[in-house]
C-alpha cells in the first residue's frame, strides 16, 4: 500500500499539529476530509438506494403478518419517543447514517452486546436512519451476523436499515503489529483503521464504542460538521498506569519507572496520556459504562474538554451496559409469600480465585455465627453460608480444599455448603431460597453478580470500594439496598444488620434491591443511549442547517 508511508506522516504531522498549531489542523483537515466525502459519494448513494430496496421488499413480506415482533417494536417506539427530548428537527423522521466504528463486532463479549442494544434501540427511534458498521470480520456476512446476534444476546435488529462494511486494515489495531510502543502504535493503527472506513463511507454521525478515541477524534478533524460519540469501556491510559510506574505501585509495570529505560518509559506514558487527554477534547459526546471509569475519563479529558467548552451539565455520562436482568425477575419471586420460602442464607456466588477472597467471608461467616445472632424472621434456623463457583482446574480445586479444612478449623463446617460447578437452574434455587448476597473483591470494576442478586431480590454485603460500591448497591428512594463492608468484623455486621430485620423490613429492601437492577436492564440502558443520542442528531442538524 504506497499510500501508507504518505499517510504515515500525515499522521505524525496531525499529532503534532494537534498539539503545536491547532488552526493549521482545522484548515488541513477538512480538505482531505471532503474529498473522502465525494469520492464515497457514489457508494453512499448505491448504500441508500439498497436500503429502500430491503425495506420496500420487508414491507412487502410482513404487510398482512402483523406479526408480534413488530407490535413489540412499535409499543417500545412510542414509549421512547416520549423519554426523548422532543420537537425540533432531532425528531422520529431524522434519516442520516450513523457510522459504528467496531472493528471486531462478531467476537460475541459484552462490547458486542452493548454494540448491539445501541443499534437495536437507535432503529427503534430513528426508523429512518440508517445504521453502518464498520468490521473487519471478512469471513462472516451481514445474515450471519444478525443471526449469531439474535442467537447469543437475543437481540433481533431490524434488516434493512443496518448494514456493514468490511476493513481491510484491521491488523494495524492488533497488538501483536506493535511490539513496541504498543500505546502509541495502536493508536496510529485506530487513525489508519478509520480513514479506511471514511474511503468507504463518510457517515453523518460517527460513534466508537470499542474505545478508538483517536478515530473519533481523526473524523472531528476531517468532517468537523460530523458529531462523534465515543462510549467507553475503559480509558486506553489511566493515572493508577502512570502511579504504577512508581516505586511500591501494583500491577505488571510496578516500578518499572527506574532507570534509563523506565525515564524512557514514563517519558512516553506521559506523552500519550497528554496526547490522549487532549484527543477527548473533540469528541462531541462522551458516555462510559461505569462511575469508576467515568471518574477516570474525567480526569483525562475534563481539564480540555471545559477549555473547549463542550461541558453541559449532562457531559460525561454513565451509561450502564444492560445486563440479563429481566430472567431473574420472572425466574425468582419477591413477594410476602415467597418470603417463607428464603432462610436465614448467605449466598456468594464467584469462582474460586484468590482475589474473590472467600477466606474473608469463612472468617467473617465464623464470628457472625460464633455471636448467637437474633433472627427475628427465621425463628428456629441456623444461619448458613453457600459458596456457588466454577472449579476450572486443580488449583482452584486445592483451593476448594484448603477452605473445606479453614471451615472445620472455624467450627462452621457443618453450616457451610460448597456447590462446585452449578448448574444455571441449580443458582436460580438458591437465589429463591437465600436470603443475602455477599461479594468480598476489593476493587471489582463492575460486578454482573451483585447485580444478579439484586434481580433475585437478595440484600447485599460487598466490598466497601469500585462498582459494588459506586454503581451498584446505592440507596434507591432513598433507602438503602445492601451493605458495605472492608473487614471481616465489618462482613460479619453487615450479615447481622442484614438477617435482623424484620420481614417488612426484609421486605421492603428487597423490593428496593430489585427496583435497583432495573438500571441496568435493556430498556434502562436503551433510554440513557437515546438521551445521549438525541443530543447527537441534535448537534447534526444543527450543524448541517448553518
Ligand atoms: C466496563 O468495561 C470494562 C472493560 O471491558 C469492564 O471491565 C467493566 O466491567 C465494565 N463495566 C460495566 C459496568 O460493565
Ligand atoms: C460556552 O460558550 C457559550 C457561547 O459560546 C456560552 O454561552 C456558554 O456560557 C459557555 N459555557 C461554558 C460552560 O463556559
Ligand atoms: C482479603 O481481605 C483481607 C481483608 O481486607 C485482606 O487483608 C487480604 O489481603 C485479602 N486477600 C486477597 C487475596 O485479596
Ligand atoms: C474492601 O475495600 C477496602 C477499601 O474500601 C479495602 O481496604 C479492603 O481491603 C477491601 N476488602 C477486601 C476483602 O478486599
């Protein structure tokens, strides 16, 4: 590829133009930038005719099905349009094309299904939008996407208006094309990632969800009429990596910041976090999936972002990734009856890792049942603890072990019950039997689990730091919905405060544990994507109307 040497430099001139001479940038930039757009132009046509094309020909099948699907689709339609901020042009008849820049979205994780609850909820909206993404998955077409995305997340989008466009560049992404300055090659490798994209389509709203800031940033240069928005999962740079550096820090690099090399190394770690920081300052809307992270990107990119004035009161959001909330609601009942079926139990579902911590948890189990506790809703039981996890290979098994022989050692064998490799209706049983959720990591970024327990209607003691603290179990109306904890004497007062209520009480917070996990299901996720995304085709009529 002879453009690539030429595109090379351009780039190294953008980081530094970006950096020294911002003007110069801004009247560069957008040269390139509309000649991409015209020579993409005829593409784009051929794109929308093919989509009047499928829609005309979908119409056509299901005009005397109506079948249920649809229904569906219509009733959440109407229910969104309301949430939305309404009026203006930002309105259900806006048609341009949204461009998703996920390079790897058949790999099925938990970016895909944000990818797709994103695109799924944006067609609800906008009918007459279009929504593209740009893969580099060669090997799958767009009937096989669909399927594995209906088939793995029970997502089903609506045919005609998605479609995909294939990269041919994705291996400038990959780690393994930068053994060294990874940081900074992938970056480059995310700019040259997105002009193959823009030779293929110059969209009218541009959106990263995998963590490209530098596309985002690359597109704000080139089309400065096209809105971006970046949801991020995770900063590419964080300040605990740049603290790590230092003597005593944690992790893979902890004091590699000594010497030569490590001045070399900080050198270049700063360099990319001011790089990086001031990228986000041309990212028009920016959400995160989690506090942790948002406090992370604030930090990054708030100082340039207000200097650029893109701060509203909204900036920054936290859009929570939907998670399957809704199968714990109608599997496990909460209500007064179900209460007799719950016992005085304390449920701890996590694999068996050391940072899981279930040492803790026996340890602080044992003080809480040495302490004769007052259970006023279980009258005449005894307090029991089940761990539920994964046995994966022997050490977890020797771990397995190690805790039976600490269970016998506390004198609590006998009210201690391991479940190794359960099934998924073996958890649901003991969802609907138990009574607390308990999570001893320190630091966890999210916690899918907790938030499972909160669907099961399970009153919660967790780790006193991260998402179970910021995120998760927080007071809903007010109220509180679990407890924290840091210590195994604070454990053992949190299942204390936890079993004494009384069972209105009991009651009551598990009501309010359940209202809680609504915020994280498809629906909560799909309303705080839209407000975000409304403000998005707002900033593209805006811009276009001039
Ligand atoms: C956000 O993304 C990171 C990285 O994938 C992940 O570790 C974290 O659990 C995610 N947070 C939520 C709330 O899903
Ligand atoms: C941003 O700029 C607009 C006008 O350009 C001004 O009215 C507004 O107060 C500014 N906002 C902030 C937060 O500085
Ligand atoms: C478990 O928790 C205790 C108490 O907070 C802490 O001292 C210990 O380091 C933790 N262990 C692991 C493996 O995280
Ligand atoms: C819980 O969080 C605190 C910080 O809030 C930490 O010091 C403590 O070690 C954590 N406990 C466990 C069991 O990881």
């Amino acid at each position: 590829m002879a453009l690539l040497p030429s595109l090379l430099v351009f780039l190294l001139s953008l980081a530094v133009g970006l950096y020294f001479f911002p003007s110069v940038l801004r009247s560069v930039g957008p040269v390139l930038g509309s000649y991409l757009r015209r020579s993409s132009q005829t593409r784009r046509e051929l794109l929308l005719a093919r989509v009047a094309r499928e829609q005309q020909d979908h119409d056509t099948k299901h005009k005397n099905e109506k079948n249920r699907e649809d229904d569906e689709w219509e009733q959440v339609e109407t229910s969104m349009v309301g949430s939305a901020v309404n009026g203006g042009k930002a309105d259900k008849d806006w048609s341009g094309i949204v461009g998703f820049f996920h390079p790897f979205c058949n790999a099925g994780g938990g970016g895909e299904r944000v990818l797709w609850a994103a695109i799924r909820a944006t067609q609800k909206r906008w009918p007459e939008a279009v929504c593209v993404v740009y893969t580099g998955d060669h090997d799958v077409d767009k009937a096989a996407i669909l399927k594995r995305v209906k088939d793995r997340f029970n997502i089903h989008l609506h045919a005609p208006t998605v479609h995909f466009l294939y990269l041919t560049t994705r291996h400038y992404v990959l780690a393994s094309t930068w053994p060294r300055f990874t940081l900074l090659g992938q970056s480059i490798g995310s700019v040259i990632l997105a002009y193959d994209a823009f030779t293929l389509l110059v969209p009218d709203i541009f959106i990263d969800t995998m963590g490209y800031a530098f596309s985002l940033a690359f597109s704000s240069v080139l089309f400065p009429t096209v809105p971006t928005g970046a949801y991020v999962h995770y900063p590419t740079i964080s300040t605990d990596m740049l603290d790590s550096l230092n003597v005593g820090g944690k992790g893979v690099n902890a004091g590699a910041g000594q010497g030569y090399r490590g001045l070399v190394k900080r050198q270049y770690w700063n360099l990319f976090a001011a790089l990086y920081s001031k990228t986000g300052s041309l990212i028009s809307v920016v959400m995160t999936n989690s506090t942790w992270t948002q406090t992370h990107i604030k930090s990054l990119w708030g100082p340039f972002r207000n200097r650029r004035n893109k701060t509203t009161d909204h900036d920054i959001d936290v859009v929570f990734p939907p998670v399957a909330v809704e199968e714990l609601e109608t599997e496990v009942e909460v209500s007064d009856e179900s209460e007799n079926q719950r016992g005085p139990y304390l449920l701890y579902i996590a694999q068996f890792r050391p940072e899981k911590n279930h040492t803790l948890i026996l340890n602080a189990f044992a003080k809480f049942a040495s302490s004769n506790p007052d259970m006023p809703s279980y009258p005449g039981q005894r307090p029991k603890l089940v761990l539920i996890g994964s046995v994966r290979d022997s050490d977890d098994a020797t771990r397995v072990y190690k805790l039976r022989l600490l269970a016998h050692e506390l004198h609590v064998k006998d009210d201690v019950e391991f479940v190794c490799d359960a099934t998924w209706p073996q958890m649901l049983e003991w969802m609907r039997k138990a009574s607390v959720g308990v999570n001893s990591m320190w630091n966890e970024h999210f916690g899918i689990g907790v938030v499972e327990y909160q669907a099961a209607g399970l009153l919660s003691v967790v780790n006193d730091s991260g998402g179970p603290k910021l995120d998760i179990v927080v007071p809903i109306d007010g109220q509180p919905t679990g407890f924290h904890a840091s210590t195994a004497e604070e454990y053992a007062e949190g299942f204390r405060k936890a079993l004494s209520l009384s069972r209105g009480e009991t009651l009551a917070m598990r009501k309010r544990a359940r209202k809680s996990a609504e915020r994280f299901t498809d629906r909560g996720f799909a309303e705080k994507w839209l407000s975000n995304m409304d403000r998005l085709v707002r900033l593209q009529v805006a811009r276009n109307n001039k």
